[in-house]
C-alpha cells in the first residue's frame, strides 16, 4: 500500500511537469488597492496576435508559467516552459526560456515594443505587479536562481531592468506569493522541489524570514490561485495526487486560516489547479482556467495502475486527446470575499488555458499563451474589454 501510494505521488508530479505550472504564478497580489468600482458583468474578447518565437528559436509553440505584469504603461511577459521537440507521452524534455517581452496594446492587438532576454531561464514562479515594477519570485532552475526574488521593470522606452531584491530560504514554484507593506507572503508549491502547504514571510527591508501558519488540512497544495484581498491572502483549490476545489481566508494581522466557500456555481464545484486570477479590486478577484478534477483525478490513479503497454497506450490517448475532451474549465470566474461567493460571468470564446499569463490592465484584461491540453501550448494572445456594472444597479 505505501508503494501504491508514493507511485501515486510520483505519477501526479509527472501529470503536474506536463501542464501547466501554478496558478499563483501569476498573482497580482500586492496591496496597491484598484481603485475599479461596480462589477464585471462580462468580458467582450477578440485575438490579439502571436507571440514571437524566442530567441534562437524558428517558431514559438507557446508556453506555460511565465512571469507576467504591467510595468510603466507596458504588458510584460516572458520565460515559461514548453515541450519543444517530443510531448510528455513520448518522454520529450520540457525546456523553459529566459527572453522577455514588452507589449503595447493598439487597437485590441498586442504589438512587441521589446524583447530581450535575462542572464537565466524562468518559469513556474510568481508575478506580482505594483507601482514599483513587477516581483517574481522564485520560478527558476538555474544554479543558484530558483530562490531568488526579482524585481523586473520597464522604462519609458520599454527597456528592461531586472534586480534581485531578496532571497528565499529555498527554491520556491507552484505556488503563491502576496505582497503587503514591504512583507512579502510565499507558501505552497513547491519548496526545494518538494510540494508543501508551508507559508513564510519575507521581509524586503530586513531580509529576514519568519515561519507562518500553514495551509489546513492538505499537507501538500501546489498551483493554487491566490490573491491579496484588504487584509487577507485568499487561496482556492490547487491539488497533488488529486484536485482540490477548497478554499481558505489567511489574516495576516492574526497569522490565522479559516475555511471559506468551495469553489463552486450553483451545485457544480470547480478544480481551478493550473488556473490564473487577477485582482478586481480590494474585495474582488476573477479566474480563469483550471483543470477537470474528474479527469486529472482518474488520470493520476489510472497512471498508478496501468502498466507497460496498457500505461503506454493511456498516454499516447491521454496526452493526444482533443482539448475539448480534457474538459478544463472555460467559466470566467469571480470571487467576493465580502459575500464570500463565486458567480459566473460567461465563458472565454478560445481553448481554456492553464498557466497562462493573465494581465490586468485598466478596462482590459489579457489572456497569454498558455497550456490547452497536457503538454501542449498555445502562442495565441487574447484581449478583453470588461464591461462593468455599477454598484448598485
């Protein structure tokens, strides 16, 4: 039984290595409040562009797990991870990036003004916009890089500079980070390569780390979503050997957790492991993506049981299946922390993606590349216009 069980564990690290990396990867959890007001009632979206091959490379097949934000008038992306020669059901090796992009968004189309590369690959860590630039914290598997906390900023030229502005007891990915007065929250994910429900907090002036109160009840919780709403860090969902649809209210003044709403519309709960969420505003944030727990769930304990031809054909159908059949979620979802409820506000009109880079910028959101089924990435960009409804009405 304990064999069965470590194999289990194994096997879900794989599925995980295959998608998307973590939801939080791209939290815009700071605590520079949106000053939005009313609600999103819906999100008008249209194609805007492709992005560029990196460097060195003919073509880009997309990636997953990049670091994301606003800076200086710019949508910044750049790193992430794909397959570039053979899937995961072939053994193909995964391949993460260091270049970085700088866009401008003209007329719904995001046109490149930049790109450039870093001194090493990223991918898989987490993007926190603010006024001061954007934070990315951990995501790297480079020598002595994975537990680095960077702060990446663009001038008015959309030239890029990239500073280490602290450092992690460990190397960090998967998992969540929020920002607040200088204080800087990590937990979940990944630490040292070994999936945890741990939380610390880094403070950026002193340098020093302090050991939180961890996440309840799952011992381990990697690509969760998460946001930094009024005095609170919020975190939905995530899994390991199967998809979590939990989710919990951390007080920073209390260092305390409370279990809040499943996520769920109506009767329905929803995995969001491998999803993506940007800050409303102080008491709101928006998802999207995430996989079926249905199927990540019996794909994990089907790839524990099957052996040798019978696991190599459940691969090659598993990871060759039509995005349609993987059944991720394409619900546009929006948390209230104040009524501490999930709505729907439509669905996105392309493949739902994980480990996209999703960006909040004024009226418009965007939805980068990305993963649309296990190991396989899009290159696609999308705009979208949220149309709001007034407080009130």
């Amino acid at each position: 039984m304990k064999m069965k069980r470590l194999t289990a564990m194994v096997l879900a690290g794989i599925l995980m290595v295959s998608m998307a990396g973590c939801a939080g990867q791209n939290d815009t959890a700071a605590d520079n409040t949106d000053t939005r007001d009313g609600s999103v009632s819906k999100i008008l979206w249209e194609f805007a562009g492709d992005l560029a091959p990196q460097e060195g490379m003919e073509t880009n097949k997309g990636t997953a797990g990049m670091l994301s934000g606003v800076s200086n008038g710019y949508i910044v992306v750049g790193g992430g991870a794909n397959f570039p020669e053979d899937g995961p059901a072939l053994g193909g090796t995964k391949k993460s990036y260091p270049d970085i992009y700088v866009l401008k968004q003209e007329d719904g189309q995001l046109v490149e003004v930049n790109h450039t590369t870093m001194d090493h690959e990223i991918a898989y860590g987490v993007s926190i916009t603010t006024d001061d630039g954007i934070y990315y914290v951990g995501g790297s598997t480079a020598e002595g890089k994975g537990n680095q906390v960077l702060l990446v900023k663009a001038d008015d030229a959309g030239e890029i500079t990239v500073d280490t502005v602290g450092e992690l007891p460990f190397t960090f990915s998967d998992g969540f980070a929020a920002l607040k007065d200088d204080m800087l929250y990590v937990g979940a994910g990944k630490m040292d390569g070994e999936a945890t429900n741990r939380v610390i907090a880094l403070d950026l002036k002193t340098k020093k780390t302090t050991d939180l109160a961890a996440i309840p009840n799952e011992a381990t919780r990697t690509q969760c979503v998460s946001q930094l709403l009024g005095d609170s860090i919020y975190v939905f969902s995530g899994g390991d050997q199967v998809a979590y649809t939990d989710g919990y209210r951390y007080s920073i003044e209390e260092n305390k957790w409370e279990q809040i709403s499943d996520v769920q519309i109506e009767n329905e709960k929803i995995s969001l492991l491998g999803a993506n969420s940007v800050k409303l505003n102080d008491h709101s944030m928006l998802v999207v993506g995430g996989f079926n727990k249905e199927v990540y769930d019996n794909a994990v304990a089907q790839m524990a049981e099957l052996k040798d031809e019978a696991l190599n054909q459940f691969k090659l159908n598993y990871f060759g299946a039509d995005p349609s059949e993987l059944q991720w979620n394409r619900k546009v979802l929006v948390y209230d922390a104040d009524a501490d409820i999930w709505t729907s506000i439509g669905e996105v009109p392309f493949d739902a993606p994980c480990g996209e880079a999703l960006v909040l910028d004024g009226d418009r959101i965007y939805s980068i590349n990305g993963e649309i089924k296990p190991g396989t990435r899009t290159k696609h960009m999308y705009s979208g216009i949220l149309q709001m409804t007034e407080e009130g009405n």
